[in-house]
C-alpha cells in the first residue's frame, strides 16, 4: 500500500496497518532528528507523516496506538480545553487613532529612555492580522503545545488543532532549545467564502466574518473539523526562548522565518514616526486587496534591548502599539431606546437597531453611552454633532471599531420624523424603582438602590465569575442570573455555600433543565477549584467602582496580602494627608483620589463589608509575590527615589524597581527601607538621615539590581 492513498479510502486493516508503518517512521525521524546531525528526512515529509497519522486517527479514533506520535502532549478532555499557564502573559497592544497619537507614543518613548527629542530610533511597521493570537510552544525543535490567548495569562490547550495547520510547522531546525512562537491564525477571504458556502449547503452554521470562522476552527473539541478547515497563521511575537533570537526585532522577525514560519510580507523597518505613517498609508491602500482582514498596522520598536528598558505597563507592552483603521460606518433606524443598569448602577442607554450589516457583522444593538451623550452634549458640557440630539425613530450613523459594541455616531435630521420627541432620560431606575440619581461631575446617572436592586445584584455576580475575575468554569452570566432568579444566589459568598446548601440534596439542581448529577457535581468541584484565589483576582472580583484589572493588580503588588490590604483600606481616613494608610495608598503610582475615595468607602460601608467578609471567609487568599523578583535585593522593600536621575528617567526607574517587587514610593517615611538620590536631593535626603533610612546613589542603585 503506498502511503498516497486518501485516507478517506483507506479500510480499516489497512488504517491499522498505516498507523503502525507511520508510528515507526515517525519515531525514527525523531531520533535522527535528536540524535544525528542529518535528519533521514525533510521537514515537510515529516510533517506530512505527521498530518497523515492525524487524518487516520482522527477517523479511525479506536484504533490510536497507545504510544500514538500524536500523544506527545495532552489531547483535549472530552468536555472542553485543558488549561495553558502561559510562561509570559500574551498582552495586549495600546491603540492610535490619528497621527498625532503616533506621534505621541514615539515621544513618550523618547521621553521615558531619556532620549532627546528627533533622536534616532527605529520601528517595525506591520499589518495588524484580524485574527486570533495563538502560542506555540517548541521544545528542542518539536512543537509540544500550542495555547490560545485565553486571559493573557491562562489560555486553551488546542495542541491537536493547531498539527493541523499547514502553516505551523512541527519541527524547527536550528532552534532554541525553548522556544514560544506567538502570532495569529487567520483565515482568507477565499477560504471563508468557500467555506461559508459549504457550511450552507450542508445547512450548518454561516460565520459572520473570517475572524469568528478562524475562531471557531481552532476552538472545535473535535479537530477532524478542524482539519477541515482553511486555517492559516502568521507569526510575529514570540514569548519564552532559551536564548535571545536576535538583537533586533526585524532580525528576529527574519529567523522566525527562517524557521519556517509565514512573516507579514509588509513588515518594514522604520526610522521616523512620519515614515511610520506613510507606511501606514501604504498598507491602508494595499487593504481591499491583501486577500485577508487586518485592522491597523502595529508600531514596534526595533532594538530589542530597548524593548526590554521600556518594558510593560499592567496589560500592554510600551514599545509597541497599533495604529487602528477607521471605524466602518452604516446607517439604519433606532426603533427603541433600552436603559439597561450595570454592577455599579449606572444607567446605560442602549440603542435598539433596525438589523444593518456593518464591516461584515449584523449589528442590532449599539451603545448610546448615558443622557448627555443623547442630547447632544459632551461630558464638559460642549456640543456634539453640533448640539443634535439622538431620537427614537431618528436614521442613525452606527460604526465598529475591532471587537468593541458598535456605537452610535451621528443622527441624519432630514430623515427625521416630524412628530418625533426629545428622548427623557428615566429618572427612577428601571429595575428597582430607586431614584436614579446623577451626582455633579458625574456623566452618568445612576441607581441609589445599592444591593436591593436586582440588577446592580445580578451584574455585580456577573462581574463577579467573568473571566479576570473567579473564572469558574461552567458558571457563566447565564447560569449565575438563573441562581440569582431560583433565590440560591444572592451574593457571591453564595456561590461557596451551594454543594453545602444543596450538595447533599442535589435533587434541586438536577430537577432544573440541563443539569444531571453529574454536571451538578462537576459545578461544585469546579467551584471548590476557586476557594484559593490569587488576591488581585479577588480584589477585581469585589466589582468595586473604579478598580478595574489593572488597578486591582497593583494594588495586591502593593499590599502582598488580604490582610495588610484589608487593614489599610479599613483603616484609611480619606482625604487625611496626616493619615498613614491613607497616604500609603495614595502614594502607589496609578492610584488617584476618586480611585482610592471609592475602594475606602466600599470598605467602610455596613453592608458591603459584611458581603465581602462572608465571602473572604469561605476562602483561601493567595498572597503575591512576583515570581520575576524571586532572589530580588529590593522584593518588597519600599523604595523612595529622588533628585535627578542621569542614567534613567525617574518612570524608567520607578517601572524597573516595580518589576523587581519593590514598592516605590513618592515620600519618606519611618517605612521606607531605601532611598535613592541623585545630585540635588533635598528634604527627602534630610528626612531619609534622621530617620536613619539607608541611602544610596544612582550608581549604588544599579549596581545592587544588576548583581541580579
Ligand atoms: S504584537 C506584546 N503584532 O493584536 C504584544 N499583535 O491588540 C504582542 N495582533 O493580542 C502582540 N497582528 O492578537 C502583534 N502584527 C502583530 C499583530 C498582533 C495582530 C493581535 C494580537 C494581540 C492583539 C493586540
């Protein structure tokens, strides 16, 4: 039997047969390929080898050898992905709008590594790939795991689907012996038209656009269907490699090629934040036509060891960002106008759409943001769309950038009708009945009825298992809304009391439609996985107004634990500057007054402390350490510094220090464990010596973080 014949031709003897020829030859080219420095064969044979042992299983399941090739790495469990702990987060990138906001970002670079302005400094310059971010991990040349982005910091085990993408190739020559590739699987548009017209003449699903086909390709359980399926990837970022790839990320965009990976044809290296845009212009003409969706074009700087200087604020790089596309435009008809109410009560209108296709999606709903906004006016107070208001029955401009909830732009008068009203903003929360109140300097109105309005109640448990925050895994909105009507789950402590309050008699749960035994039981477990959580992730979980993910990050970096955190927020006098806590908390950079105003109060207030103990109760808070300050001179020391820094700028410094687990504070206190001065320190120096606070120089400072 040649090894041509289709799979789809092969009986199951012969199958059986190919599997056991095919698990040979695989096995010896891998030990040629370790072993000898001269592979018996090539790369695309093997890789062959490789599809053609996963076609045969995939549709022969039963008859996978238990040493199968394909058993390398963990194949997916039956009822979802395994989880991926990313060995370095996958971030996201910042955006610029407009010129201007490129020009921005160049000099805040120059600024932050104490660059004078013009000076020399090279970008990359490439298509921003419509996709989804994909990590494959590489292990002495072969390919052992392949994550999606997930959370940046836990992503999907989707080994299996991505052998079978033709583009990702399952040995490197020459390779590190770790090496993470990063990039995005996309799918063309005459792939997704193909596929799209397959997909309905057998009736199935038709996809919205190449980027929900591409995603839903990778994420099938079965990777048969993937198989199937037109998958391509490009690769431009990489995460842990056992040895730097290059000096430059053009040089290294170069060797991941090399290695066989696609790399964007356009990438260009360039010099001035003006060839930066000219590029841009060229990429932008070029779109109709590239054949597949991209939707900017990503700025990075080049040098590598700059790269690394300038280093990551909480979720984005900042030697990168991506200059976005404009937003595509359609207009259609407002028929409604809904007051929906969030986790922290506010009112948000949204505008009920007449169905319009905009950039490939149907959009029905789009944000209106709040009152002023419909009637025409700014936050400030300024006009916009020169004072028109937003009426229902009105023809409305409606546009989407990426994957953000389409907004509504602009309201076209002639088409409006003439007995139409001026929009009234509720002035009782929808839900709850509460005065829907708008305190002065505050965009938006919102509901006083705190946690007896059900909706606040709902969104906040929502917030409360979402994907940064408690994550659980099979208690998604839907299923925390059902609890919330059943009266089961009231407040996220709840959720910990279910296998106790219902655990025994199961019966409650299993009576309800789509839970078994089995799933119930495969909730609770999943439930009791999340008792031990890492404290940032519970403070972003208590959905307090005004800590958001990143916020919520430094300050458990700040704190370490639920305790020291928990008595500096109960103990702070707001707006006390003689108060410790208060300052202390003021002081982490990143936090500001309403922020802090916000936390304190939340705290301080009966009813919420008492939820937020019940819960903190049911738990196992993890403290935080930073793994990367492991060995650290300065982990957990507070450092002050001051006076002029002459081989960093004072950001640089600040973010290396944080990077190291220390805390850096702007003022001198009994509490701080070093200062570090420059010439022309002044009071911080005297105060540091009176409190016999250890101090050193700018030099001294370098020299104790680079014995590292
Ligand atoms: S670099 C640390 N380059 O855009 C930054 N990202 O908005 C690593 N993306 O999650 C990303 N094309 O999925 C980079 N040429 C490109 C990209 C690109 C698409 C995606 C990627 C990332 C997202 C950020």
């Amino acid at each position: 039997m040649s090894d041509t014949t289709s799979v789809n031709d092969l009986t199951e003897d012969q199958a059986q047969a190919e599997l056991q020829r095919l698990a040979l030859l695989i096995s010896k080219a891998n030990q040629a390929y370790h072993s000898a420095d001269d592979p018996e064969i090539s790369d695309a044979e093997y890789d062959s080898l490789k599809r053609r042992n996963l076609e045969i299983e995939l549709r022969f399941p039963h008859l996978k050898l238990s040493d199968s090739p394909t058993l390398m790495v963990g194949a997916p469990a039956a009822d979802g992905f395994q989880k991926i702990e990313h060995s370095l987060p996958m971030l996201s990138l910042g955006n610029a709008f407009d010129a201007e906001d490129v020009r921005d970002f160049d000099s805040s670079i120059h600024k932050y590594l104490g660059l004078k302005e013009g000076a020399a400094l090279d970008y990359t310059a490439e298509p921003k790939i419509d996709g989804l971010s994909l990590s494959l991990r590489y292990e002495e040349g072969v390919l052992v795991h392949a994550a999606t982005r997930g959370d940046g910091r836990v992503g999907e085990d989707v080994t299996a689907n991505a052998r079978t993408v033709k583009d990702i190739p399952e040995r490197l020559k020459n390779a590190p012996d770790i090496l993470e590739v990063r990039g995005e699987i996309y799918m063309s548009h005459a792939d997704f038209e193909a596929l799209n017209e397959a997909q309905a003449n057998a009736q199935k699903k038709i996809f919205a656009n190449p980027r929900n086909a591409a995603a839903g390709s990778l994420r099938q359980l079965d990777s048969n269907i993937t198989a199937s399926r037109p998958l391509r990837f490009f690769a431009y970022a990489w995460g842990q490699v056992s040895e730097p790839l290059a000096t430059l990320q053009s040089a290294a965009i170069a060797r991941l090629s090399d290695f066989g990976f696609s790399t964007n044809p356009l990438t260009k290296v360039c010099k001035t934040p003006d060839e930066l845009i000219a590029h841009y212009q060229d990429i932008e003409a070029q779109r109709a036509t590239l054949g597949y969706d991209i939707d900017g074009v990503v700025y990075k700087v080049n040098d590598l060891a700059l790269q690394n200087r300038l280093g990551f604020r909480s979720t984005t790089p900042r030697w990168a960002i991506a200059h976005k596309f404009p937003a595509e435009l359609a207009w259609t008809r407002l028929e409604a106008i809904d007051i929906q109410v969030g986790r922290t009560g506010a009112l948000s209108p949204v505008a009920r759409l007449l169905p319009v296709t905009v950039g490939g999606v149907v959009v029905s709903n789009a944000t209106l943001h709040n009152e002023d906004y419909i009637a025409g006016l700014a936050s400030n107070g300024d006009e916009i769309r020169n004072g028109k208001d937003i009426r229902i029955g009105d023809w409305v401009q409606v546009y989407r950038a990426g994957d953000v909830i389409p907004k509504v732009a602009d309201v076209d008068l002639s088409k409006r009708p003439s007995d139409s009203e001026a929009f009234e903003f509720p002035k009782l929360c929808p839900e709850c009945q509460s005065n829907a109140i708008r305190e002065p300097g505050d965009a938006v109105r919102r509901c006083s009825g705190g946690l007896i309005c059900p909706a606040q109640i709902v969104e906040r448990l929502k917030h409360f298992v979402s994907r940064a925050a408690f994550d659980i895994d099979g208690l998604g909105s839907k299923q925390v809304e059902q609890f919330f009507e059943d009266g089961w789950v009231k407040d996220p402590a709840d959720i910990f009391t279910l296998r106790d309050r219902f655990g025994s008699g199961l019966q409650q749960l299993q009576n309800r439609e789509g839970w078994g035994e089995k799933s119930a039981n495969k909730l609770f477990d999943a439930i009791d996985a999340k008792r031990s959580i890492s404290l940032d992730r519970l403070i972003f979980a208590l959905g307090i107004r005004h800590v958001g993910e990143g916020t919520a990050s430094l300050l458990a970096r700040h704190y370490g634990s639920w305790s020291a955190f928990e008595t500096a927020v109960t103990n702070a006098v707001i707006d006390d500057p003689e108060d410790e806590a208060w300052s202390d908390l003021l002081a982490i950079d990143g936090v500001g007054r309403v922020m802090a105003t916000s936390l304190v109060t939340a705290f301080q207030q009966p009813a919420e402390r008492a939820s937020i103990d019940r819960l903190v109760s049911l738990l196992d808070i993890k403290d935080i350490t930073r793994p990367d300050a492991e060995g650290s001179p300065v982990a957990g020391k507070t450092v002050v510094f001051t006076g002029t820094l002459e081989k960093m700028t004072r950001a640089e410094a600040k973010a290396r220090a944080e990077a190291l687990g220390a805390k850096v504070s702007g003022s001198v206190s009994a509490r701080t464990d070093l200062l570090v001065a420059g010439p022309g320190a002044g009071s911080k120096a005297k105060k540091a010596t009176e409190l016999g606070v250890e101090t050193i120089d700018e030099d001294g400072w370098l020299a104790l973080i680079e014995s590292l």
